[in-house]
C-alpha cells in the first residue's frame, strides 16, 4: 500500500514535469506540430526524390550561409541516401573550388572525397556578413534541435521510436515567419507590447520569436523537376521547409535505415533466443518437483 505522502510526492513530480514542459513550451513559442515523414516510425525509411529535392534547397538556397563541414561529395552516393549517380557527385564536385595550400594557386578543383565547401573563409567573415552572428552548421543540425513534449507524453516516444524531433522543428521555423510582429504575440515581462529590435524577424517558433535570419523561402524559389511519373511537386514554402528538413535529417544521420534493420534483427534475435531457453529450461526441469 502506498502512504499518502508517497501519493502527495507522485503528483508534485507529475506537476513539475507539466509546468516545465509549459514554459519550456512558452519560451520557445507556438506549439510545434509534428508532420509525416517518411523516415518516421521503426520501419521508416528516406524518400530518395524528397532528399534530392531537399538537397537542390539546400545548395541553391541555403549553403549560401551554411556549411555542412562533416558531409562528403561523394557521401551523396551512397545506399539509403540522395543516391546520386558517382557521375553526377563527381560533377558536382568538379563545380566547387577548394582551398589546398599544395596546389598550384592555392585552389583546385573539388572530388568526391572532398567535404562540403564552407561559404565563408573564416569564422570572422561569416560574422561579418551576417550582422554578428554565426550561421550554424547543418551537419547534424536536425539532431541538435527538438521539441518539447507536454508533460509526460515524452515517455511514448520510447514505443513509438520518435525521433523526428529536428525536422519538425526546422519544419516549423521555417514556415513561422511573420512581415510584422503579431497582435497575438506575447507581451513582455513587464506587460508592455513585444517589439522587435532592429535587423531581427519575427517566429512563432524561435525561442524568444526574434530571429536575426530573415525569412529563407518563398514560393517559386526553387524549380523543382517533374517527378518520375510526370506529377508536379509544388514550388511553395511548405513543400521546400518538408523538403530540406528530411535533408537535414539525412545529412545528420545518414545511417537511420541500417540502425532501424540492425535494430529489428537483434529483436527478432532475441525473441527467438528467450524462446528456446525458454524450452531447454521446460525441459531440463521437466518432472522435477521444486
């Protein structure tokens, strides 16, 4: 039997739980809803089309400020990813020019075994040309960001192998932006009106919702090409946020499919395993009084 002060202390643990997760919630803005993604569940698996297309985002819109330091040319090639032909990476590749002291002028062209290109030379040169701040890199960005789950439904992402937490996020923050502040937006501590300061946008989703990254997208910015059976993909804000986020997913954890498989067949292992001993010791202690 539980004693009321054992009772008392459950619920005060259940309560701080929600009231951390509220203003958790409230410092990081709206409510972020999660989206369907192909790579979502312990079955799921990358949409090879979406991460091309979020790949033609992510160089024609996004590298211009970003780097992904830790992804590879020819890591576009590989099984359970974009899977680029090794034609296409190397030229690709072959676009890009790269700092090498040994070569001549210090520059040559890029390979496939080349990292991605930083935009900036220097960290001091990417500060500067984004008003102080350090754009992050979007090696593992989607892994580094997530959402925060009210009270204790975290626990179910256990059983149900959430972990699309980043995407949803950049998802969320890309289609955030507002052209002004809000009438619904919150006030200050103080009670007084919020109000942005200068070279700041406005997010429902960033915490604090002033974001000194200016909205990315718009409709018609990127031309995607028709799909392999002919259909249009929209050219909209909301398809290319899908797009580059499932990217980003990708790019932070290219080895998502081979941990889900590797995964189900310890499982499967391991039930077979319990199974069998489960018999040897039926049968071992078969007719043994204990």
């Amino acid at each position: 039997m539980f004693n009321t002060k054992t009772i008392l202390a459950a619920i005060a643990l259940v309560a701080g739980f929600a009231s951390v997760s509220a203003a958790q919630a409230a410092e990081g803005g709206a409510p972020i809803e999660k989206q369907n993604w192909s790579f979502a569940g312990i079955f799921g698996t990358y949409d090879t089309n979406q991460l091309q297309r979020g790949f033609q985002v992510f160089r024609e819109v996004c590298s211009s400020c970003h780097g992904a330091r830790l992804i590879s040319f020819r890591n576009l090639s590989e099984k359970g990813g974009p899977n680029f032909s090794e034609a296409q990476v190397k030229a690709l590749a072959a676009e890009y020019d790269i700092a090498d002291p040994t070569a001549d002028g210090g520059t040559r062209k890029g390979v496939a075994a080349d990292r991605w290109p930083s935009p900036f030379a220097t960290e001091q040169d990417a500060r500067d040309a984004n008003g102080g701040a350090m754009p992050p890199d979007f090696s593992v960005l989607a892994k580094a960001r997530g959402v925060k789950e009210e009270g204790l439904w975290w626990i179910a992402n256990y059983f149900t192998g959430y972990s699309e937490g980043g995407p949803d996020y950049i998802h969320a923050l890309l289609n955030g932006y507002h052209d002004e502040v809000p009438e619904s937006a919150p006030h200050n501590s103080d009670g007084t009106p919020f109000e942005l300061a200068e070279g700041k946008h406005y997010n429902d989703y960033f915490p604090g919702h002033a974001i000194g990254m200016g909205p990315p997208l718009s409709d018609e910015l990127v031309a995607y090409e028709p799909g392999e059976n002919g259909e249009e993909v929209p050219l909209t804000v909301e398809q290319y946020s899908h797009d580059v986020s499932a990217f980003m997913m990708w790019m932070a954890e290219p080895g998502l499919v081979a941990r889900k498989e590797t995964g189900f067949k310890v499982l499967l292992f391991l039930f077979v395993f319990a199974g069998l001993m489960y018999a040897t010791k039926r049968k071992i202690w078969r007719g043994i009084e204990h």
